[in-house]
C-alpha cells in the first residue's frame, strides 16, 4: 500500500508541477525513509505477549508512544541540520529539494506515534481498522494534494504528509481509547516524567 501511495503521488507531482519536483519529491521522501530506521519500531511481540495483562499493555504501550514522539523530535531537529548540508555536497543539483525534506523530516514525532499505536492494533488483531485506514489515507490525501499543490507548489506535499500523520494519530487515538478505554491518553502524557520513566 505505501509504495502505491507514493507511485501515486508522484504521478500527481509531475502531472501538476513538474518532473522536477517529482524528482525532488521523490529524493526527499527516500532521505525519510532511511532516517526512520533510525527509530525502534519492535514491540509488537512484546505488545502480544502483554495482552492478556491491561495494566502491564497500559505501561508499555504510553511508554512506546511518550519515547518514539520525543526521539522523533531529537532525530528531526539533528537530520534538519545535517542532512541539507550533505545534500549539497553529494547531490548539488537537488538543493530545491531542501526545504521539502527539512518540512517532511519533522513529521518524525507523529510518524514514530503512529506506528506504536498500529503495533498496538497489530497485538490486538485489529487488521481490518488497519487496511480500511490505509487504503482512505491514499484517496483523502491524493485529493489534498490535488487541492494544494497549484497554491503552495512542492511544500504542498509536506503540509498534506503532517496532516496525513496527524489524522493517522488522532484517528488511532479515538477508536482505541472507544473500545480499548485503559488506554486513553491526553496531552500532558508526552511532558511528565517520573519514577516510571527511568524503571
């Protein structure tokens, strides 16, 4: 699904813009996509193991989303600043691409929340809301670029990404905490830290 997503956005890219921007789109989104290795994405079996124990799931499962929000925050704010320089080292001709990937990369919070709860929904056998999620993320977000791209041109792409991830995430958030409520959440989850955190 994720590489028909992005053969389809580049078909929009180049068919509203340019090939050039689908070249630069196409150059930023791969720069991602190696830096989101960086960001641990294994607790499933760990998840499934917890199942059957609400308190134990509960700990690890806010735990995962708290870590891998504020990681992908520290790994955004260090690739912003080194990967554009190395960029216009190795690939002088995709400096436009730039601020599109500077734009893209700080969509990593929301990204590495995101996989936590869908390894959540994983454990949970919980496919079909998975599928159902991804296949209109392709359409809402085609018809957001669609929309977008003639006023913002290329940064369009990363205003429809954040926006992309932020309903992912909220879209999670509700359908867990309405049939999972042990697992609700708000936002000063992602600012306290105490004598859990370090356990």
């Amino acid at each position: 699904i994720n590489n028909a997503r992005k053969n389809v956005f580049v078909w929009i890219i180049r068919a509203m813009l340019d090939t050039e921007a689908g070249a630069f789109y196409t150059l930023a989104t791969n720069l991602r996509a190696l830096i989101l290795e960086v960001l641990p994405h294994g607790t499933l079996g760990l998840l499934a193991w917890e199942v059957g124990d609400q308190n134990r799931l509960r700990y690890i499962f806010l735990r995962s989303i708290k870590y891998a929000w504020w990681l992908g925050l520290f790994v955004a704010a260090a690739s912003a600043l080194a990967v554009p320089v190395l960029v216009g080292f190795i690939f002088p001709k995709y400096q436009p691409a730039k601020p599109l990937f500077i734009a893209l990369i700080f969509s990593l919070p929301l990204i590495g929340a995101s996989r936590s709860q869908e390894e959540r929904l994983l454990a949970m056998r919980e496919q079909k809301l998975l599928t159902a999620r991804a296949l209109s993320s392709i359409v809402l977000s085609s018809i957001a670029l669609f929309i977008f791209l003639p006023i913002f041109g290329i940064l369009a792409v990363a205003i429809q990404n954040t926006g992309s991830y932020l309903f992912r995430f909220l879209f999670y958030r509700r359908r867990m905490i309405k049939k999972y409520p042990y697992l609700r959440f708000g936002p000063m989850m992602f600012l306290s830290f105490g004598a859990d955190d370090r356990a």
